[in-house]
C-alpha cells in the first residue's frame, strides 16, 4: 500500500512541478526519487524491474520515446543497488554518494540509448544536470526518511 501512495504523490508532485516550474529549467526527477526510494528496501529481483516499469510509466505520460527513461531507471537503480552495497548503511555521506552515483548512471543511460538510436543529444550544459541534481537531491533525502 505504501508504494502505491508514494507513485500517486509522486504523480501528483510531478504533474504540479510542471505546471508551476519555469519552461526550459530543469526540474526535480521525482521518478528518479522514488525509483530510489522503491530499490532501497527491495533486493535487487524487484528493483530493478520496478524501476524500468517505472520509467516505462515515465515515458508514457510524457509522450517520451519509449524506453528511455526505463533504462536510464533501470540503470540508476543498478547504480544505487551496487554502491548502496559497497558503503555503510544509515548514514548521510554514503547515501549521497549513492545518489550520485546513481544520478550519473541515470544519465549515462539517457545518453547511451540516445546514441545508439542515434538521436540528435540535445545541448545540455553541466550546470543544468548539476542544478537538476542538486534539486532531485533534497527530495531524495526526504524520501530516505520516510523508508520503504
């Protein structure tokens, strides 16, 4: 019941962000947040799937290529799953570090698919994947809080 009611506040947040949110920043990856948050007290076998079936959901209410972000997803949970094994467990530092790596691989995964469809990579500047982070970030830590 709990990952229910977080998938629909996270529709809510998601749907709200994009009305209200300036056209051309960056907003918070609330489907990263709660990929995340799903991964962190599931094992691996229902993580992983649950985070492309997420990305899934992601592309098909943003009218997104199909599968894009399901991979970037899947591999942000991958990501999440090997360096949230390989730090301590409760506290702060390693979490971000998981976030980060996460977020990176997130990315990596966009790019990767990009490539091989061979799409044209939209100019992103540094700036606007670390701004998106740094506002993905704070909604990643609430959501630590609240636990699985």
């Amino acid at each position: 019941m709990k990952p229910l009611i977080a998938l629909l506040l996270t529709l809510f947040l998601s749907g709200l962000l994009a009305a209200l949110w300036p056209q051309g920043v960056m907003a918070p990856d609330l489907f990263l947040v709660l990929a995340l948050w799903y991964a962190a007290g599931r094992p691996y076998y229902l993580g992983l799937p649950a985070a492309f079936l997420l990305g899934l959901l992601q592309d098909l209410l943003g009218f997104g290529l199909l599968g894009l972000h399901g991979v970037g997803l899947t591999l942000a949970a991958y990501a999440y799953y090997a360096a949230s094994r390989r730090l301590a467990q409760g506290e702060s530092l390693p979490a971000l570090v998981a976030f980060l790596w996460a977020f990176l691989a997130k990315w990596t995964g966009y790019f990767l698919v990009a490539y091989w469809l061979r799409l044209d990579i939209p100019p992103l500047l540094p700036l606007d994947l670390l701004l998106e982070g740094l506002l993905t970030l704070p909604f990643f830590l609430l959501a630590r809080r609240f636990g699985p």
